[in-house]
C-alpha cells in the first residue's frame, strides 16, 4: 500500500518537473510582460519539431534540449518584438492581447498539422536500465528530467536574485514606468524576459517529448492548460511558485491516478486550481485585481 | 441533382440557426457582462445531452449498446425546454466561482480549463455519458407525426430553428434596452461607479451569465435533435472559438453584426471549402482552413479591433434610449 504512494509520488515528481520548466518560463513572461500568451503551448510544439529534426539529422536528443531552446527563444523574441509590439502600439489591451495569442496559437498548431501530415513521430532516446530507489523504479532518464528542473529552477532563481539583470526585471515586473525613470533600459530587460522565458518555452517541449517519446502537433496545446494552472496558482512571476505548484498538481495528479483510476487524474490536476479560485482567491492573485498594463 | 442541392442549403439554415443561437449567446455575455465564456461548449453540450435522453426513451442499463442516465420519453417541445434549463443550471453552476471579481483572462483561461476538465469527465464516466462513443439514434421531433417528406421536414425544421432564433434575438434586445440592460452598460462601461450607485454587479454578471447558458442549451438541443448524434470529440472546446471569430468580425455588442460575423465565418469558411478539390494528402485542406481562421481572426484584431460592424454609441438620454444597439 505505500509502495504504490511512493511510487505515485515519484511519478508525480516527474511529471511536476515537465510541467514545472513550461510553467516558468510562462509565469516570468507574463509577469513581467502581462501577455497572458495563449500560443505557450504553440511555441513549445515548436521547440519539440526542432529538436525531432535535429534527431533525425543525427544529434544527439540531449543536445535536443538546447536546439529546441534557441528555436523557442527565437520565435518568441520575434513575436514578442514584431507582433505583440504591432498590437500594443495600435492600442490592444491585456484582453485583446490574449485574443491576439489565441489567433496566433491557431496558426501556428495547424501549421505544424499541415506540415507534420497529421503524423505523430517516434522521439527515441537511449534508455539505460531502470534504477531501484527502495519500492519506487524509475528510468535514469527520469532522473535526468528532475535534475534538469532543479538545475532550470537554481539558475532562474540566482539570475533574478543575485544579477544586476536579474535586479532590474524585478524592478520592472513590480512598476515599470518607476524602473523606467530610474534608468533600467526597460527595452532591453523586455528582450532579455522574451529571450529566457522563450528558451524555457521551447526547451520544456523538447523535455516533454523525451518524457512521452513522441511528438505531434498537438504536443504543447495538450500541456498548456496544465502549465497555466500552475502558472496561476504559483503567481505570476514567481519561479519557486510555479515550482511549488507544478509539484503539488503533479503529485496529486498521479496520486489520484494510482488509488481513484487514470481517468480521474486530470481532471484532480485541474481541481486544485479551481478549489483555490473559490476558497482563496487572494492566494492567487495576490490581493485586488488591479488593472495591469501591457510591457512591451 | 436539385434535391440534394435542397437538402444541403436547408442543412446550412439548420446550421446558420444553431450558430446564431451560439452568437448571441456569447455577445450577450461578452459584451454585456465582459465575460469571455471559452468554456461556451460545454453548456451547449449539457442543453444537447439533455435533450437527447429525453427523446432517447429510458436506459437498457449497461447491456445495451449505449448507457446513459435518466431516460425518458417526453413529447416534442419538452426536451428542448428541459436543454435550456440544464444550459442555465450549469451556468449557474459554473458562474459561482468563476464570476468572481478576477482577471479578465484569468477568467477566460479558467472556463477554458472548465471545458478541459467537462470533456474528461465525460469521457471518463462510461455509465453517465457514455464514455467518448457518445449518443448516438436521438430521434427527430414529430418526425413520424408529420406528413412531410424528408425533403419537406428538413425545410419545416430549419424555419422551425430560425423561429426560435428570431424569438431569442427580439428577448435579449427587448432585455438590452430595459433597465436591466442599461444597468448591463453601467457594469460594464463604469464598474466602480455602477457599484457605487448600489447595483449589485456579481449578480447582475451572474445573471448574464445564466441567461447566456439558456440559450446555449437550447441550441444545444435544436441541433441534437437535429443531427441525431451527441459526443465529446465533436463537441470539442475549439468549436467555441469559431463562434468567437464569428462575433470579433461580425462586431462585438452589435446583433447585426452577429448576423453577419455567424454568416460569413461557421457557414462560408466551415462549409464552403467541402466544395473545394481536396489538395495534397487528405485533411491538409482542414489544416489550412484552420490557419485561414486563425489569421483571419488576428487580422481583424489588426485592422478593425471593433467588427466589421461596431457597436453604436449609446447616448444617455431618456429620449435616446431606444437607439442603444
């Protein structure tokens, strides 16, 4: 009986770990930028294609993780710079601006339908033999993911803690017109937010499929609504936030999937977010709903 | 040659019926309550399961080859009315803890993971709904009273559609300019201030809300009766962002342009391509179509923000007030 919780929890920490990348990459976008972007889950397809034809060309699929990385940065800096810039400068507003990114993801999704033909592709990635951690057994490739969590979480929270860079997009999340007449170059730290949040976007892609080992147009929107949960739940712009709810949605989920059947764990995962709205709303969104504005 | 030309124009009223009844549902709570609903299907698809057990007749219980819950066997205008309520008693439902004062896309990502959630649920739980095979054999209304040919019965149901639709289109107007709709505006232009002159804006919200799932449900039932099947695949949470296309291009708050936007999107870029040669492997067409939609989409966001058609100003005078769209 608690072997199969310890194993359930195990489970639940990998996939915390999927979603944990995504989900911070998503809430250091949008808090900072206020773009509640839609098209996350697009662009992280993105960066999962990337590194499925770098795979087929012969590199190797860790390597994978930053070829997908550069194409989610890429992509996301071009949009965020090009296309958002577009909108906002014509006067949509965080509302419009999410009608903008759902548009986008619809492109974008059957885009990669048209091209892929539809098919789901093997991604393989050589497995070596199951450890044994006392009752739980997990693939060293598992393993991996969770440390490359960890790693993404470390480095996230030391670049916005201990850099003047880091310094300076903090300043700017909590009020960027002060940031501005401080002399922060908010233009840069906007570049520099769409860069890192956009190589998070494209590398959890590529951590995604080397956990389910395929890929199909469908991958990221599948995942997204997950991502935005425990975006939400962590708080916009937190990293450890996010951390600490992907881990909670995770270890529920799979919790759920063990005693109560796999058809209920989902739906558990999304329960938790919508049982926080309706008891403690204040948890989630950090006082009033103040009217926040675009940064761009 | 004509008569399955017959049929299928009469299909695409049924069809245009059903997507306007979607239309004004979603601007009435869009543009009254600021509510963006992406969870719009699964209230349509409550008010069409509800209506397809009712018509269905009572359950053979696990043996037979469809389960469901509550089976029965009402007469013709029943099971529609049974559909609106199921549409306003789930929005109720769903409007309690999603109305409250958050985040515009909170709340629009919120409903869409309430739709997530519903078709999980739906697929999960075989005995209620029966898992993603859905229902299907939902019979057609007064379809062996009636001494209509099949060609005549699909012209009686599609004006029958269009009737209800004309009769929900004369209520929301005939509410958007009373009282009650000029309070709508008051929420929706100046909450601080409308809440501040003692309205009640989460009930008023609510209220939308609620009104906005009756419709949904019954056209949820029209179409059910219609086509006869009922399933989670089909029934899918991206139908709901055709309906939004059609009303950010037809123009939000304006019915007219609801018209139009419900015309030129579920009708002519859903259903025109049918026609098209198929090009490349098979379903590249769908693809494209989607592209199509999502560009579209984005270039009227670029170009006319506010609809082909925009919602005309109101002007609060007493005398004026009639003009208010």
């Amino acid at each position: 009986m608690l072997d199969t919780l310890a194993s359930a929890i195990a489970f639940g920490i990998i996939l915390a770990s999927v979603i944990a990348i995504a989900a911070m990459g998503f809430t250091l976008q949008f808090g900072l930028t206020n773009v509640f972007n839609l098209a996350f889950g697009s662009i992280m397809t993105v960066g999962a294609f990337a590194a499925y034809l770098a795979q087929v060309n012969g590199i190797n699929a860790w390597y994978g993780l930053g070829v997908g990385g550069v194409a989610g940065a890429a992509l996301t800096l071009l949009l965020g710079r090009g296309l958002f810039r577009l909108y906002a400068r014509r006067g949509a507003k965080l509302f419009e601006m999410v009608m903008v990114t759902l548009g986008l993801a619809l492109v974008i999704n059957y885009g990669i339908q048209a091209v892929s033909r539809n098919n789901v592709y093997q991604f393989t990635v050589l497995q070596a033999a199951p450890m044994h951690l006392g009752p739980v057994t997990i693939t060293p490739t598992q393993a991996i993911l969770v440390g490359i969590a960890l790693v993404v979480f470390a480095a996230l929270e030391a670049l916005l803690r201990l850099s003047r860079v880091g310094k300076a997009l903090r300043a700017m999340a909590a009020e960027p017109s002060l940031a501005r007449s401080c002399g922060i170059r908010t233009g840069r730290v906007v570049i520099i937010t769409w860069v890192i949040s956009g190589f998070l976007c494209g590398m959890a892609g590529v951590v995604y499929v080397i956990n389910s080992q395929s890929v199909g147009y469908a991958t990221g929107e599948l995942f997204l609504p997950l991502v935005i949960a425990a975006a939400i739940l962590g708080g916009p712009g937190s990293p450890g936030g996010a951390l600490a709810a992907a881990l909670l949605m995770g270890v529920v989920t799979e919790v759920v999937s063990a005693y109560g059947g796999p058809q209920y764990s989902t739906v558990a995962g999304f329960g938790i977010l919508v049982l926080v709205l309706l008891f403690r709303p204040s948890t989630v969104l950090g006082g009033h709903g103040r009217e926040t504005r675009l940064t761009l | 040659m004509l008569s399955s030309w017959t049929f299928y124009i009469s299909t695409l009223v049924i069809y245009f019926g059903v997507d306007l009844l979607s239309g004004i549902s979603l601007n009435l709570q869009y543009s009254y309550a600021g509510v963006i609903n992406f969870g719009y299907i699964v209230f349509q698809a409550a008010g069409a399961y509800a209506a397809a057990v009712m018509t269905l007749g009572p359950s053979g219980g696990a043996s037979s080859f469809q389960q469901y819950v509550f089976g029965a066997n009402l007469p013709f205008p029943l099971p529609l009315l049974v559909a609106t309520a199921v549409g306003a008693a789930l929005s109720a439902l769903v409007g309690l803890f999603s109305l409250r004062r958050i985040r515009r896309d909170y709340q629009a990502a919120l409903l869409l993971i309430v739709s997530l959630i519903a078709i999980e649920i739906v697929q999960a739980d075989v005995p209620l709904f029966n898992g993603s095979n859905g229902l299907t054999g939902v019979p057609r209304p007064l379809a062996a009273v009636l001494p209509l040919s099949p060609q005549g019965y699909q012209w009686a149901y599609a004006a029958w559609v269009l009737f209800l639709c004309a009769l929900v289109y004369l209520l929301v107007r005939w509410l958007s300019r009373s009282p009650w709709g000029r309070a709508l505006r008051a929420m929706r232009d100046q909450e601080d201030a409308a809440s501040a002159v003692g309205l009640n804006v989460t009930a008023l919200r609510l209220q939308v809300f609620v009104i906005g799932g009756a419709i949904a449900g019954l056209s949820g039932g029209l179409l059910v009766q219609f086509i006869g099947a009922w399933s989670p695949d089909a029934w899918g949470y991206a139908e709901t962002f055709v309906i939004f296309t059609a009303i950010f291009i037809g123009g939000v708050g304006n019915y007219r342009g609801v018209v139009l936007g419900v015309l030129l999107v579920p009708i002519i870029f859903i259903q025109l391509p049918q026609f098209l040669p198929q090009i490349g492997y098979p379903g590249l067409t769908d693809s494209l179509e989607w592209v199509i939609i999502g560009l579209l989409w984005m270039l009227c966001l670029l170009l006319r923000p506010r609809g082909l058609l925009p919602e005309r100003r109101s002007i609060a005078l007493p005398d004026l007030s009639s003009r208010s769209a």
